[in-house]
C-alpha cells in the first residue's frame, strides 16, 4: 500500500517547492514532473532539434532516465519554453507516464508535482492538491528570483511569459493543465511559503495520512 499525493498547478505558482516539502515532512519520496518535459526539451536542443518536432521529441522521451534529471542542468528560461512545446505532443506524454507511475508505487509512496498528475497519470491518487495564485503574483516572485539570480530582465516580460505558458498548458489537446474535479484547490496569492506548506499539510493530515491507496 503506498500514499501518492499529486500537486498540480500552473507555472510558478510554487507548487514544486511546496511539494518537495510536503513529501520531506510526511516521509514520502519527491518527483518534479516538470524535469521530464525540460530533459526532452534540452536533449532537443542540444541535438539541434525542433521541440515541435514530434517524433524526435517522442523519441528523446523514451530515451529519458533518472541521471537527466538535474534540476541545475534544465532550469534556464529556453529549456523551461521548450519543455511547455514539446508536452503538447500526446508520444511524449504517454512515453513518460511509466517513468511517473513506476516512480511513486515504490513504497512508502510519493508526492508527484506537475501540470496533470491528478487528472491522467495518477486519476486514483490518495490525495490530488491544486495549488494556484493569480498571474501578476506568479509572475513578480518569479521576477523577484530572476533578479536575486542577477537576471535583469522586466517584470511585464515575466508576466508575459507566465500569461503565455499558461495559455499553452491549459490549452493544448493532450492532457491540459486542469484542477481534476476531486482536487482540493489552494489559492496561495495572499500567502507565504510557510502559510502556503501549512494549508497543503493540513489537507494531507486529513485526507491522506491515514488513508493509504490501495495498489
Ligand atoms: O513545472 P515546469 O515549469 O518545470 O514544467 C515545464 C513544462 O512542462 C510546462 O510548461 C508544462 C510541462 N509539464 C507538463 O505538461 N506536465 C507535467 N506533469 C509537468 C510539466
């Protein structure tokens, strides 16, 4: 029996920080989706590739193992644009589902974060979370980091680029970036991280820690 908790939620909302730490809380293993989707973008990338190219991206998807994803090595901004252009591609998806759910039916179980954990990989997870908070406050923490990291790039462009991934996640055909009706909603515009991790620990005490899925 093992516990699988999907936190899904648009980009930069902070949704993998927070999962990351519920999973270290609750002792659960971590796995950030997201860097299955970068892995394709930059092997295509550094192949010469296009991302919309969906053979090529389908076959770097089945190419992909636990040593390409480095968070240090697909953070960049391109690598994180591509990724959101190749995941409209339905090979890519299903070539990465058995990586996901092979993941989290190792026991003790895992906190999954990404775009539709909830509503295809894992449709029966214990516990299925959406975290969320309106674009401009997505985009000013996102800014905020960039610039921390020495980036001097403007804050409407960041806002430009959330507003535009968003359209994409939520738009494309395959597996769309959406709330699975079961989910627990967690709006965390007005909150900080720690008020924020609070409000997904208290939906895991009640939903989850004593309610282990059957496998
Ligand atoms: O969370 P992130 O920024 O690292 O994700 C990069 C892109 O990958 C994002 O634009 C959409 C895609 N993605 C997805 O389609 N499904 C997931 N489960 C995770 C990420």
């Amino acid at each position: 029996m093992t516990i699988v908790v999907a936190v899904d939620g648009p980009a930069a909302s902070g949704k993998t920080t927070l999962a990351k730490r519920l999973a270290a809380a609750n002792g659960l293993r971590f796995l950030d989706t997201g860097l299955l989707y970068r892995a394709v973008a930059r092997r295509l990338l550094a192949q010469g590739q296009e991302p919309m190219d969906a053979a090529a991206a389908a076959a770097a998807a089945r190419s992909v193992t636990a040593d390409d994803l480095d968070p240090a090595a697909l953070k960049a901004e391109r690598i994180g644009e591509g990724a959101s252009v190749v995941a409209v591609h339905g090979d890519v998806r299903q070539a990465l589902l058995a990586f996901q759910r092979d993941f989290a039916h190792a026991p003790p179980g895992a906190v999954l974060a990404g775009r539709d954990i909830g509503s295809v990989v894992f449709p029966d997870a214990t516990l299925k979370l959406f975290v969320t908070a309106s674009a401009e406050v997505r985009a000013k923490r996102r800014f905020e980091e960039l610039r921390r990291e020495g980036d001097t790039v403007m804050y409407e462009r960041v806002l430009q680029d959330v507003v535009e991934r968003d359209r994409r996640d939520r738009e494309r055909a395959v597996a769309p970036l959406t709330a699975a009706p079961d989910a627990i909603c967690i709006d965390t515009s007005a909150l900080d991280i720690d008020a924020s991790l609070a409000a997904l620990q208290e939906a895991f005490d009640e939903h989850a820690a004593r309610k282990p899925r059957k496998t």
